[in-house]
C-alpha cells in the first residue's frame, strides 16, 4: 500500500469502522428493562472485524 491513504479511502475506512462499534448501553435497559443483563452486541446492525471479514474499499 502507498504511504499516505487518499482522502476519499481514509472516509469509507472511517465509516467502516464505526460499524463495528457495539450499540449503546442504554438500548438494553430501553429494550429488556433495568434487571435483564444483555450484552450492547447484540443490538448492533453490522457485526464487522478488520481480521474476519475484508471490506472492499
């Protein structure tokens, strides 16, 4: 890869990994009430990990 990333690449990538960030803690107790313990990653839309899955940027 190059050494500097262009503009354009570097805001998909940023997007990208903003995706794999867990829901916030709150929408358990929103969802399941204050006594359930559910883990925020269950919540999330887009489950993604740079070593799992390869976005195609």
């Amino acid at each position: 890869m190059s050494r500097s990333l262009h503009p354009s690449k570097k805001r998909r990538l940023i997007k990208r990994g903003k995706q794999t960030k867990w829901a916030p803690f709150w929408t358990v107790m929103k969802k399941f009430g204050k006594g359930r313990r559910v883990h925020p990653s269950r919540f999330t839309s887009v489950k993604r990990s740079w070593r799992r899955t390869k976005s195609k940027l």
